[in-house]
C-alpha cells in the first residue's frame, strides 16, 4: 500500500452512536482531518460536530443535511457512512457519494459480505465504484472481524479445515443503548417473537460472515441457517440504561451453521445478554492442526467497530476501485498516522 502525504480528508455521514465514536477516534488521530459532516437528525444539523459527536473541543465543522453539498463544498478523501444495517436501504447513499468519486468505508452489516439475497445491490456498488474509480469497504467488529476475518486468517495455518466454529458471548450491559434494545433486552417472551418474526431483534451478520468463510475456504454451501432465541433473566439485572425483571428477555441467542455434504461445517454461536457471567470470543477450528483460540474477556463490540473503520480507511484511499471485503482487503492493523 503506497504511503500518502498528509492527513487524510474525512467526512462523516451518520452520527448515531457509531458514527460519533468514529468522529472521537479520527479527531484523536493525527492522520486524519475531519472536513465534513452528515446527518438527518433536526437536533444535530446547523451544530458543530465536536459538539454533536462529544469530542469534547470543539472541530468547526458543522453538521449538514445534504450530502452532496457538504462533499461537493468539502472534498473529502473518503467517507464513512454510519446509517443502517440494510444495504438495500443503504445503496442510494452510496450511489450519492459515488457519483462525486470519493471513497467509502462502511458499517452497513449486509455489506461486510452480500449473501445471495443482496447481489443485486453489491454487483451495482461494484460497477459504480469501478466507474468512479474509488472503491467501497464494509467493515465492523461483527461481521468484518470476530467471526469471519479473524478465523479466516487462523486458517492460514492449516494443511487441512475440516470444519470452523466460532463462539461469541457479550456481557451487553457495556454496550450501546441501541444494541441492548437490539437484542431484546426488556422484552416479554411474546414481544420477542414479535419482534424476530419482523426483523427489529436480531443480530445482523451470520450469514454475512458464513459466506465469508465459506469463500475463502473454497467450500460450496448448500444452505445456511439463522435461528433465534430469547435469553430470560433469573433475577433482576440491569444497565446504565435499562432494568430487566426475572422471567423478562435480557438478551438473545442466536445461532448461524453453514452445511455441506449434508452436515454442519461452519457454526457461529452468538450470545448477547445483560449480565452474562463471562465475555469471551473463541475459534476452533477442526484440521491439520486443529487450533483453538480464546480472547478472554472478548472483543468490545462498540470500541472495536469504530476502531476497525478508522483503521480501514486508509487501506480503501489506497484500494483498487471497487466493491470491497474484509477477505481482500490488507490485514487490519491499527493506524496513528
């Protein structure tokens, strides 16, 4: 990856939770220097953005409603879109930001790796950036790391893979208020099933990473599932933001599995609850050698997503144009500038 010369240009669009602890990191980068900023939020527009974002200084930068006048009025280098998890909903956002040729690194989850349903939109994001020459990441913690890119590079180990699982279990009383609302948390058994019948509760990601996986392992998939399960509280917990009751949904459980040849070969087990005795993330993988790795206390969800989407940006400045995964991409590492 060539080096550049001085900071990179960025701006933001999507100020939610995410999006703002993305704005902290690149402030406290020298790398960077923040041009622009984008929301819909009334509250938010017309403010500045260290404001907005808690950076705790002010950045005079003020946050705009348009996104083509604050890039056209700007000229970022890239930006970094924080807005939805559906990457139907998303694309008319990337198409925006294409048609002015800048660069985009994401945290739509159902860009870390479109499944068969989202091809359509991922092949016309790929032929947009390839015409406007820039190219287009989606990364995160999950899916973009914990559960795809990182056993994925375990791999590189092994003469043989018989079959990847991956375990990831939160503690969500650290997390985001939208996360733990995500989740479940508060929820009558009733309302749960509700909600997962909809699509409102729900971790979006498994079958992201499965096909990940699968891609880079060369294997042919014949179907993958996604199944989802409340997990009750036993006695009252609680958070920062919310109290749970015994016999209340405090979280979820939910596992993806990927077969082929009729049998199971890549399972990820996620767990996502408001007093969770033990936070981990865990890979084993079945082969030659099989390998077993387990980061005590995991991977913290919200840090490490704005984390990998400030790290990732000047690999995509970098990048060939095109749609972009976390599979192809240049190993993640941390950038200071």
């Amino acid at each position: 990856m060539a080096m550049r010369k001085g900071p990179v240009r960025v701006l933001h669009y999507g100020l939610g939770p995410i999006g703002a602890a993305v704005v902290r990191q690149v402030a406290s980068r020298r790398g960077f220097r923040i041009v622009g900023a984008v929301d819909i939020d009334p509250a938010k527009i017309g403010r500045d953005l260290g404001e907005v974002a808690n950076v705790g200084r002010a950045l005079r930068v003020k946050v705009l409603d348009d996104p083509r006048k604050a890039i056209k009025a700007s000229k970022p280098d890239v930006v970094v879109l924080c807005t939805q998890s559906s990457l139907k909903k998303v694309t008319p956002q990337v198409e925006a930001i294409l048609k002015l040729k800048v660069p985009i690194v994401s945290t739509t989850e159902e860009l870390a790796y479109p499944t068969s349903g989202n091809m359509k939109y991922a092949r016309a994001i790929h032929r947009m950036a390839k015409k406007a020459k820039v190219a287009v990441l989606g990364t995160g913690v999950n899916p973009g790391f914990t559960m795809d890119a990182l056993p994925i590079t375990l791999t590189g180990v092994c003469e043989r893979v018989d079959a990847i699982r991956v375990d990831r279990v939160q503690d969500a009383r650290i997390r985001r208020l939208p996360f733990q609302q995500k989740i479940g948390a508060g929820l009558t058994r009733e309302q749960f099933q509700k909600k997962v019948d909809d699509g409102s509760v729900r971790h979006v990601g498994l079958a992201e990473s499965i096909s990940m996986i699968a891609g880079a392992m060369g294997w042919k998939l014949e179907k993958i599932t996604d199944e989802i399960q409340p997990r009750i509280a036993a006695e009252t917990v609680a958070s920062e933001f919310l109290a749970v009751d015994p016999g209340y949904v405090c979280g979820i459980v939910q596992d993806g599995v990927g077969y082929r040849n009729g049998r199971p070969i890549i399972t990820l087990h996620m767990e996502a609850y408001l007093g969770a005795p033990e936070s981990f993330d865990a890979v084993e993988i079945t082969g030659s050698p099989s390998l077993k790795m387990k980061i005590d206390g995991g991977v913290h969800g919200d840090v490490a997503t704005a984390s990998i989407t400030v790290n990732s940006i000047p690999k995509v400045v970098a990048a060939v144009p095109g749609l972009h995964t976390m599979r192809d991409m240049p190993i993640p590492s941390y950038f200071g500038g």
